[in-house]
C-alpha cells in the first residue's frame, strides 16, 4: 500500500509542474496534495515533515500563486506598456485561464494589452505591439520561474522526509 501512495505522491508532483502550463491544473494544490499524502498517510506518526518545510512551502506558494501577476505588470510596462496595460494585461490572466484555457492564459493578456495601448492610449500599432509581446515574455518567464520553485520545493520535500 505505501508504494501505491509513493507512486500517487510522484504522479501529483510531475502534473503540478504540468499544471505550469495548463492552467486548468492547480499546480500549486497538486504539490500541497503530495506533501499532504505523505505527512497523514505514509509517515509514521511523530515522523513527518518538520514546521520549518511548512514555513517555507507557504512562503514559496504565496511565491507561485503571484508569479502571473507580477510578471506581467513588470514586462508590460518594460516593453512600453501603461498602468492601465499592466492591469489590463493581470484582467487577460484571470480571464484567460476561465475563458479560454490553457491558451486563454496567453492569448488574452496579448490582446487585451494591445487593444488598450491602441484604442485608449492612442499609441501606434508597433508601440502597441511590442507592449502586447511584454504580455508574452510576462508568461513564459513566469512558468519558467514557476517550474523552478514547484522544482526546489519538490527536492525539499526529498530532503525534508
């Protein structure tokens, strides 16, 4: 029975970094679920995790859970973006994993961007452009960023137990 829930705790740690990329997948959750499995179902009692790895799984998900968000405030304005982009471009996060997933979470802050920096901030299309791409580069270096914290909190936990 434990290898059955070793192999549970493996598979929910390699669909959390999945979820990275898919949003319709709690990265996040998925690792807190393998943690979880092991301290009530596999350690012995009095033998789990010690307080120090829950401190520091709680600081590297609040880490994760705003990774999207401060990414793409950063990059839309260092690609030229406004204010009003950069919180254009966290509403295309939100709606995209709703609307749309996994692509939404991509196509939508680009769009979205572009279309205000177009439309109410009367910028060219090239301007527009390359604040929309700051939208692109907020993505893939937030899953970069994500994939490895998900990364060193998995070897913790190997290092922990």
């Amino acid at each position: 029975m434990e290898i059955l829930l070793w192999i549970i705790v493996v598979a929910l740690f390699v669909i959390s970094i999945a979820g990275v990329f898919m949003p319709v997948l709690p990265d996040t959750l998925l690792l807190w679920g393998g943690f979880l499995l092991y301290q009530f179902a596999i350690a012995g009692p009095g033998a789990g995790l010690p307080a120090s790895f829950w401190w520091g799984m709680a600081v590297l998900s609040v880490l994760i859970f705003g990774a999207d968000i401060l990414m793409s405030m950063y990059f839309v304005k260092k690609y030229g973006g406004s204010k009003w982009s950069s919180l254009g471009a966290i509403a295309g996060v939100i709606l995209g994993i709703f609307l749309f997933p996994p692509f939404g979470i991509v196509i939508f802050p680009f769009l979205i961007v572009f279309a205000i920096e177009m439309i109410f901030q009367n910028q060219p299309a090239e301007r527009a452009l390359m604040a929309g791409l700051g939208s692109l580069v907020a993505f893939f270096s937030s899953a970069v960023m994500k994939v490895a914290v998900q990364i060193i909190m998995i070897i913790w936990f190997f290092v922990a137990i």
